[in-house]
C-alpha cells in the first residue's frame, strides 16, 4: 500500500508542479502550499 501511496504523491507532486510553472508562481509559496496539503492528507498525524 506504500508503494500505491508514494505514486499518488509523486503524481500530485508533479501535478502541483507543472500547475505552478504555468502560473509562474515562486517557488516558496507552493512548496509552502503542498506541505499543507501533506499535511491535510496525513490528518495531520505529521504535525
């Protein structure tokens, strides 16, 4: 189930990736963004 867990992490990585390069976003407020979302995805067992 890890295995099945960190491909769907990587895809959402790379999704949240490719959207903030077609925004031209910086990059300290989506890394900032996606550990929030790691964060929700976890219910926040990581904080």
């Amino acid at each position: 189930m890890s295995a099945w867990q960190d491909q769907t992490e990587h895809e959402q990585m790379e999704q949240i990736r490719r959207t903030v390069q077609n925004k031209k976003m910086p990059q300290v407020s989506y890394t900032d963004d996606i550990m929030k979302r790691l964060g929700e995805m976890d219910g926040g067992a990581g904080s």
